[in-house]
C-alpha cells in the first residue's frame, strides 16, 4: 500500500511540473504569424485602430489544455526603442484576456505615413512567466485626413483628348406635340438616305449615336448598332465602325427610337466618312410613328403618308437632354515629373492612385507587384489608393518619376450587355500621386501631382478591360508628344472618397511554360497552356518590321479544325472601340505594332482575359516555348493549408477547385468567370466562401467585397 501511495505522490509531482514547468518563458513559444487588419507588414491603412493578431504555438508538442492568459503589446515609433521595449506610441501592459485576433491599437493618434513597430509577448494557463516576444512586426500608415492629400488630381491635357466632331448633327424628333415637354412616350422611326463616297468601305465609317432612350439602327436593312441591357444613358454618344454595311452608291440608315418616359422620343447621330463627308441628324431626316414596309431597307421608291420631315428639337448640349459626353480620346496617357534629392534620405513614402488602372515607375524601375491597380470599386462611392514604402528606392540627385494610367472600368469604351459605358461615374482617367521624403537631418519634400507634369508619350495607344489593347500605336492626329510640349492638366476630382487599399493586392502569381505550340495556318500558331487560368502572356518578339501587327487571342475552346474559339465566351459583347486606333479589334483580343526592333517584349498592362489557349497571328518565324509564358494573375491571398488523398478524383476535383477560385480573384472582387463576364455576382461569390475559408487566407479581400457592397447600397435597397 504504502508503494502505491509513494507511486501516486510521484505522478503528481511530475504532473505539477508539467504545469508549471521552470525556465525563463511559459509553455507558449514567441507568438507567430503577426498581421495587422489580416496583412502581413501591410503599407498603407487609413483608419485610427489598426486590429493586431497573432498565432500561438506550444513549447512543447505534447501539451494538452494550453491556452492564452494574458497578453502584452508594444508598438513603436522605431526598431530601436523597440528594441529597447519601449512602446512610445503603445503599450498595452499585461491584459489579461484569451485574445488573440483583431486586437484594437489604443494608443496614440497615428500620422500620415507613419511607421509603427509592434511584437507581443503572451501568458498561458500553464506557467507564471511570459512567452518570449515575439519577432518584430511593422505596418505603415496610409493618409489619415483629407487635408492631408497636397497633391492635385492630373489627366491628359485638353489637346489630347477633343470631343467628336458631329458635322451640324442636331436632335431630331416627330414635332407630334405642341411641344418637347407635353411630348408622350413612344416608338418613333427615323431615315436617312444618302451617297457613300467612293471606297468608304474600305476604311473605318464611323457611327455616333445617342437616342432618347433605347435604339436600333439600321444600314441597309441590317442590323448595325442597338441599345442593351437595362441601363441606358442618353447623355454618352455610343461610337461605332459600321464599313462593313456600306455599300457603294446609295445608301440607307434607319434607325427605330424608343422613348419609355415621358419626353420627346429623339435622336442625334452622324455617320462620318474618312474623306470628311458626314451625314448628320437634321430636317432633312424623314419620322413616323408607323413602320412601313420596306421602311428601313428601300433606298429608294419608298414612299407613305405617315412618313413626314423630322423636326430639329435643338441642338447638341441644348434642353431638355444638356451636355452630351462624346469626347473622342484613345490613348492611355502617361505623365512624368522630375525631382532632385539633395541629401540622405532617412524615410520616402509614395500614396498613388489612377483611374481606371496605373503603372508607376522610379529612374525606369517599375514601383512594386501590383497590377490592375486599383482594384475597381463603385467609383462615385469609392476609390482606393496605394501606399509604396520608397526609401530604399530614390537616387542622390535627379530622379524620374513616371505614371501610365488605363481606362479599365472607370471609362470602358466597348460595348457589352452590361452597359458599362453608361456608368454614372464615367469620365477620363486621371491620377493622384504624393511622395512625402524626410532627409536624415529632418528637413522634408514633397512631390506632388500638379500641373507641373508633363504628358509624355504613352505605349499604350487603345486600352479595354474586356476587348483588350492596342500596344505601340496611337490613333491618327494625335500629338507627337516627343516634340511638342505639352503639361497635364488639373482635373476634378472623382465623386468617391479615397480610401486605402487594404487588401492582398492583384499580382502576378505564377508564370506557366506552354505544353504546346503548333502551326495552324502560315504566320498563325496556337499557344496551349494545358490549364486554364486568368491573366495574360508575356511573348518576346524577334525579326519583324517596323508596322508589323501581331494579333493575340485569348480563349478556352477550339473549333474543329483546332483554330481558337470564342463562340459562347463573347456572347455577351457587342461593339468593339479600338477601331479608329486599329481596326479588326474583337473581345479577348491584344494587338502589338512592332517598331522594327530587336528584342520587342509583348505584355499587357490594362486589362486581362480568361484562357487555355492563345492564338498569336503576323509573327514572321515561329515561335517557340521558350518565348512565351503565361502571367497568372490574381489576388495575392495565402494559402490556409492544402489537401491530397490516395483518392486521384479528389485530389483533381480539389486541383480544379484552387485554380478556379484564384481565376474567379483577379482583380479585388469574386467573379463567375474572368472571360465572358468579369463581373460580380453575388450568388456565386456566396457559393464559392466557404470553399475559400477552408483553402485561402482571404479575409481583407472579402472585407473590401463587404464594403463594395455596402457601397451599393447606401443609396438603394438592390444588389
């Protein structure tokens, strides 16, 4: 008995020391994993309390019960009085809570751009010491007040960016009441006909057009331009290459106007020729209320009662309708300031934006990972700007700083069902850019966006999120910037506020080598990945002449003949924009103009595309695999862990699950597919969260999504 009793003593001995076991830290290692608002080492956050998590992990494997006491966080103004456990801007003392997650800071007021250094050290229920601290963290302030922002939004100067030129068109309607304001809703028909010059279908015939409210046109019977969708605003002229309906001799253009509100059932257009001959929208146009047989297909010998001279209802920009966007510019355009640092630098903070999207490099070095950036949003509601910690990367003396923007979903000028060329907050780009420099001796600079940049030419002649670009060629009659002078001007503002972009940003992931290439035709060759995937390709380009255009395509599906195809994956698109730069230019489509050369590199900047296959047309030599990869972008949220099984079915369906949700994050936001759509619904986002909380660490981006939701609305009850 008394050897049990002696056994027994010694387990519970053992067992206190288990509990409490000696030694300078407690039974939890140094916390791990620290981030700040769910990012590691995040730069650039605009709100006042920054949440503080970390991951704990036992010091020994076999522990059993171990749990979080108490906490500790320090956060300071600068490694060295970290180092020195002195939290200036916070100290938390020891509190005595189990949390780990989204700790809020509660010290001082944080500044603009201000660098924080944090650790923290933890308690557990096992032992009366501390853990070790933990390794040091750091975050960077993004700007905390309005009156903070020195800079001034920027866009292309005025010359570059000229308003179509509609050759007299006025608005014309039926004049069937006594007066615009008592006129009822209706169905209207209106037509023209008229003499195409010699050859105009030989070069683009450019259509533009506004109506009031929805439309259908016609040329020669067929069908050359309608109205999509449920959203369709009057005020942006719709512009369109309609050569391919010309005929030589005579001609008809007739177009149907429905008006579903109250108010004249009107019409403004013109069809401009390349020798200068127009045919705008005047008295000389012919309106019924009635369509008569053969009313928009009989050039001539049409002839009915109903059928009367339209009457002028004011002209261009005049009542009731106002000012009518039809601003004609192309160009992704590029901006650049020159600076000088005099002396050492102690610490360079650069917060920068540009609608739709920017590139920004230093002296030629391109500014960070990001693309696509900013990530889009409901920009009269919001705009997101980033945040570039830039002291390791000014030079003593002259630098060079340089930003190229993209229209992306800020200013889409194809057209698509989704009618977002009508977005009320559509305007040209523009950007905003603030480096703060503090010298080591104390003193500071500021470089600022202001009507001191100079316009310099852009690479980019004609950039679409959804039909693609147009690289190394700009639209005719536009300013050779090389020689002429010309600065940016000060622009408004957009509506939204700015916000920081608090979320992983879009990158460039991963890079995939083709599993094959092979000819399908002379000069065009088929590019296949194996793997579909979202992004672009990056093709180093050889041996061609100066004016040589190579065609990309991006697409999912072969026909039979194993030539790419987009049937079914550009249902939705209509009207392609590119056409006065390029014509030929279609959904899922880069065109390259290489300038004679060596060494030309083929990359887009502005827009990205959903594919497998690519099909690359007017390459001189084949290409071969060494010369092309596939850039797969997404939002650059971590891994949560991974999953394989003896199972081959289930470790392809979880293969195919990962590459599908990455494919459906490009760009900030959950989509359905990053092809045909790119939009996102909110159905398959909701399917698709768990699947992502099991498999990615996501929860900035889906903080951000939240946001954009509630964004919408704020102002009506639909999403």
């Amino acid at each position: 008995m008394k050897q049990v009793s002696w056994l027994l003593a010694g387990v519970i001995v053992y067992a206190g020391c288990v509990q409490k076991p000696w030694g300078a830290h407690g039974s939890l290692t140094a916390p791990q994993a620290l981030t700040v608002d769910y990012l590691q080492e995040p730069v650039g956050l605009d709100h006042p309390a920054p949440r503080l998590s970390w991951k704990l992990t036992p010091a020994r494997r076999s522990a059993r019960g171990l749990r979080q006491t108490a906490y500790q966080v320090l956060v300071a103004s600068s490694p060295e009085r970290l180092r020195d456990d002195q939290g200036d801007l916070w100290d938390s003392g020891r509190v005595v809570s189990d949390q780990s997650l989204n700790v809020v800071y509660a010290g001082k007021p944080l500044a603009t751009s201000q660098r924080c250094y944090w650790k923290v050290r933890v308690w557990d229920n096992q032992s009366d010491a501390p853990s070790a601290w933990s390794a040091t963290g750091r975050w960077v302030m993004g700007v905390m007040r309005p009156d903070d922002w020195k800079a001034r939004w920027i866009g292309a100067n005025a010359a570059t960016r000229p308003d179509c030129d509609l050759a007299g068109a006025q608005w014309i309607w039926a004049g069937d009441a006594p007066s615009l304001a008592q006129a009822a809703q209706g169905v209207r028909h209106f037509r023209k006909v008229f003499d195409a010059p010699r050859g105009a279908q030989d070069s683009p015939v450019l259509l533009a057009l506004t109506a009031d409210d929805e439309y259908e046109v016609f040329i020669n019977g067929k069908s050359a331009a309608k109205t999509w969708g449920h959203l369709n605003e009057w005020r942006w002229m719709r512009f369109q290459d309609v050569s391919a309906l010309i005929q030589p001799g005579r001609n008809l253009i007739a177009v149907t106007v429905k008006n579903k509100e109250p108010g004249p059932t009107a019409l403004l257009a013109v069809l401009k020729f390349a020798d200068g001959q127009a045919v705008p929208t005047d008295a000389t146009w012919h309106v019924s209320a009635q369509a008569a047989e053969g009313w928009k297909e009989k050039t001539d010998g049409f002839a009915h009662a109903a059928w009367r001279s339209a009457v002028v209802a004011g002209p261009v920009d005049g009542a009731p309708w106002g000012k009518i966007e039809r601003r004609r510019e192309l160009v992704s355009p590029a901006f650049e300031k020159c600076f000088t640092v005099t002396r050492p630098v102690r610490e360079a903070t650069l917060h920068i934006t540009g609608l739709g999207f920017y590139e920004a490099s230093l002296n030629g070095r391109r500014i960070g990972r990001k693309v696509l950036d900013p990530v889009p949003t409901r920009f009269d509601r919001r705009v997101l700007y980033s945040t570039y910690d830039m002291t390791d990367l000014l030079t003593r003396g002259e630098n060079r700083l340089h930003v190229l923007l993209g229209h992306g979903w800020y200013d889409v000028r194809s057209v698509a069902v989704w009618n977002f060329d009508n977005a009320p907050w559509r305007d040209f780009p523009r950007m905003l850019a603030q480096l703060e420099i503090t010298y080591e001796d104390g003193t500071s600079m500021m470089v600022v966006s202001d009507d001191t940049w100079r316009q310099v030419p852009s690479p980019i002649g004609f950039d679409c999120i959804r039909e693609g670009e147009v690289i190394g060629k700009a639209p005719k009659g536009a300013p050779d910037l090389e020689k002429q002078v010309l600065m940016a001007d000060v622009v408004p503002a957009p509506v939204g506020r700015l916000a920081a972009s608090a979320l992983p940003p879009s990158v460039v992931a991963k890079r995939l080598k083709p599993v094959s290439v092979r000819a399908l035709t002379p000069g065009t060759w088929l590019v296949d990945f194996g793997q579909n995937t979202a992004g672009w390709i990056k093709l180093k380009i050889d041996g061609q002449r100066a004016g040589d255009v190579i065609t990309i395509r991006y697409g999912e599906k072969l026909n039979e003949d194993g030539s790419l195809s987009l049937k079914g994956t550009d249902a939705h698109f209509r009207y392609p924009a590119s056409f006065e730069t390029l014509p030929g230019g279609w959904f899922q489509t880069d065109r390259f103009v290489c300038d004679g050369s060596r060494g030309q590199v083929y990359e887009p900047r502005f827009t990205y595309n959903g594919f497998q296959y690519v099909q690359i047309s007017g390459l001189t030599r084949a290409p071969d695999a060494s010369s092309i990869e596939a850039c797969v972008v997404h939002t650059d949220f971590k891994d949560a862990g991974s999953f394989t099984c003896s199972n081959e079915l289930l470790n392809k369906l979880q293969h195919a699950i990962l590459w599908a949700y990455r494919g459906n994050f490009v760009n900030g936001y959950p989509t359905d597919c990053p092809h045909r759509e790119k939009n996102g619904w909110t159905g398959d986002a909701s399917l698709a969260s768990e699947l992502a909380m099991y498999n990615f660490q996501n929860t900035a981006a889906y903080e951000k999504w939240i946001q954009d939701l509630i964004d919408v609305v704020a102002r009506r009850v639909v999403v």
